[in-house]
C-alpha cells in the first residue's frame, strides 16, 4: 500500500498499521478506516508522520499537500491518554485467554457430564430410582454451573462432536432448555425440573433400533414404529418413585407443536405444559446443528433462521423470542467473515443487539494467545456472513478454536 503523511489524513481514509505490531497502537484493528478526526490526533500523539492507506477501501481522499508549516510549540503528546488506550487493549488480550480457558473448562465439563448421562440411561431399565438419584446431583450441579457459562455453554452446543447419540443430545438439549428457562424466569424448582425433562426427554430411543433412529427417511411404518419412544420413554421412568409430573410432562410432550400439528397427541397452543415448549425449541435447535448424520448439519445461523422463518408456527411465540435473543442470531461459536474479509469466531451473543455479537478476531500479524475480541458494536465494519468450517483456511480454525478443541472443528470437514 501506498505511504501518506499523517498531515493529509482525514475520516474516510483507510490505513494500516500493520507494521507496528498489534500491540504496538492503540486502535481496535490494524487496518481500519478512520472514522474521526480524534483518531488522526492520536497518531500524531504516537509521533507517526506517516502511515500505509488503501485508496481502493477508502471513502474518502488525502487532504492537499500543505506548505511547510512554522515552527510550533512543542506539543503535549497526551502520554497519558495513549497509555491508558493501551492499558485498555491489554485488558482485551487478558478476556481473551480468560474467555479461551472458560470454553477449555467448560468443555472437559460437558463431555464429562455427557458420560454421567450415559450412565443414568443405562441404569433407567435395571435400577431406576439409582438412575434418579444420579440425575437429581447432576442436576443440582449443572443448574447453577453451567448458567453462570453463558455463552461458552451455546458455544459447546455448537461445537461438533467427537461423537453423536444420546447422551451428548441430552446434555446439549438441557444446557440449551436451561439458559431459556433462565431467560423467561423460572423459579429454582421449575429450572431443576427443566433440567431432568431435557436430560430424560429420549429416554425410549434406548429401546428403538439405531436403524430406525438413524434413518433420515423412515417410512410411514417406521416412523409410527420410531414416534413410540414418547410411550417407550414414559415407560422407562415409571419406576422413578419421586419423578416429578412436571417431568413426564416433558417426555411425553416434546414433540407437539404450538399449531397442533406434533405428536403423540395433537395438542396445541397453551395446552402443552410450558416446561414441554421449552425443551421442543431446545431439542429442535440441536437436532438441526447436530444431527446423526452430520452431513447434514446447519450452521447455528441457519438453524435459528429456519426455525424463526419456516417453522415459527410450531413454537411458543415468546419462548421462540426469547431463545433468540438469548443465543443470537449468530449464536457463540459460530465462524463468520466480515465486510473487510476477515474471519471471526463469535464468543458472546449480543442482546441489546442481535447482529452485533462479540468476536474473536483472526489477524495473523498478532499473535494467537494475544488475539483481538472485537465487540462489534464499537466498530463501523459488519458480518457479511456465517461459514462453515469446511469453508474456512484451516490456519485461520487452528488460530481462533479454543485450546484443546482444534480437532473438533477439522474432523470430517468436507
């Protein structure tokens, strides 16, 4: 690019300061577009006399050479000013390896609680109500724990898997049915009997061939054959002595849909238990991020637009609003690319702002453990749209994924 002097700069202009290092200036990105004439200040308070600048991305053109100035005072180069900017930037490096050690935690969380369940679905038949008494302390450790996770939770959901089945859904349906329920305000004990209707909800799957559940195109007979876990499942739990109604509430309703048009029964509207409406949402999302078959997985902006666009008639509309703005539109965990080409990786939903989350930033010119959260309601550059990490430079996953889980993201990439 080519080289101007910092006296011919004015908002409009594109520059880079690439050169500098990421550490090395105050501002949000290495190349930006200058928005105020406080930012051409600063650079001049670092002692810059020159930067690079891109006519092709600017909206506006350099000032006019001017003549050589007299001699001035000298000037007060606002240290302080300049340092505490600094100091704020390193503060954003400090969130980052915070946020990158939550989702490392998180995760050794999930995939350990995930074999908890694994555990309590196989002791429902033989031992039940040593199967309930496990779900009720998994329960009260994770109602708490993983609410406080936020966002790094939704991130989990939406991490493909090393494997699938439905341990790993029932554990992504209650962290998912959970963060609603906090949403909307549910009370300690309806968030506890939330938590076990999610984790039990396809307990009758245990009972069903895996050709049956594993078979996207079922017939008319095997799919009235797999819609018998609803009863399969009801079944299983009986024996569970303490198991609140609340909770068979929500395995036998899961599957019906506000228009009348689920199963087992056709129930609509207000007549579905509430609890059941939360977890048909939750249920429904991670299905569609994580299906058995992978091949056809959505990304989490096009399971969120679908269910909101196409298949709004089938929820509670206000629970369906507050999911969304409880995930986002682009839901943490999401890989997206800019109006400027870079790549992110979406870390925190937005919810004063549905399309302006919180990002991780790739920028090779700054080093991984220091890389850029980017809140984008503090810049002018927007999401030109969610990928795929098949679509996406492996070097750009293995610098944004969160240490440990690099493998998850490039597996089975197409």
């Amino acid at each position: 690019m080519p080289v101007i002097s910092v006296d011919r700069l004015q908002p409009g202009m594109f520059i880079s300061l690439e050169a500098l290092g990421w550490m090395g200036h105050p501002f949000l990105l290495n190349r930006f577009r200058i928005s105020s004439p406080q930012q051409i200040q600063t650079l001049r308070q670092m002692g810059l006399t020159s930067v690079e600048w891109d006519p092709q991305r600017s909206t506006g053109a350099p000032l006019p050479d001017a003549p050589p100035a007299e001699p001035a005072e000298p000037e007060d180069f606002a240290a302080g000013a300049l340092q505490a900017l600094l100091e704020n930037k390193r503060d954003r490096v400090l969130r980052v390896r915070e946020k990158r050690e939550d989702i490392a935690r998180c995760a050794r969380l999930f995939e350990q609680e995930a074999g908890t369940i694994r555990q309590i679905l196989g002791e429902i038949g033989p031992r039940p109500n040593d199967a309930y008494a496990q779900s009720r302390e998994l329960v009260d450790r994770l109602v708490g724990g993983l609410l406080t996770a936020g966002s790094v939770a939704v991130h989990l959901v939406n991490l493909k898997k090393s494997e699938t089945g439905l341990p790993n859904h029932a554990m992504s349906v209650m962290v998912l049915s959970l963060l609603i329920g906090k949403s909307i305000g549910l009370d300690a004990e309806e968030m506890k009997q939330l938590a076990l209707g999610a984790m039990l909800h396809d307990a009758g799957l245990a009972e069903l061939p895996a050709r049956v559940v594993r078979n996207p195109n079922r017939t008319a007979t095997e799919e009235q054959f797999y819609r018998t876990h609803i009863g399969r499942g009801l079944n299983a739990v009986t024996p569970m002595k303490l198991l609140p109604a609340a909770v068979k509430h929500i395995i036998a309703c899961h599957h019906e849909t506000w228009d009348g048009q689920g199963y087992p029964n056709g129930l609509s509207g207000a007549r579905i238990p509430r609890l059941a409406r939360i977890v048909a949402i939750a249920n429904r999302y991670d299905n569609l991020c994580n299906p058995l078959d992978a091949r056809k997985a959505c990304l989490p902006t096009e399971a969120v637009a679908r269910m909101f666009k196409l298949e709004g008639g089938a929820y509670d509309p206000e629970i369906l609003g507050a999911f969304i703005k409880a995930i986002g539109v682009y839901p943490p965990g999401t890989f997206v690319v800019l109006s400027d080409g870079s790549y992110g990786l979406v870390i925190e939903s937005n919810t004063r702002d549905l399309l302006r989350p919180v990002l991780m930033l790739h920028d090779a010119s700054v080093p991984r453990n220091e890389a850029l959260l980017l809140d984008m309601s503090e810049t002018d550059v927007k999401i030109a749209q969610s990928l795929a990490p098949a679509d996406i430079p492996r070097e750009v996953i293995e610098y944004l994924a969160p240490q440990g889980r690099v493998d998850l993201y490039i597996e089975g990439r197409r």
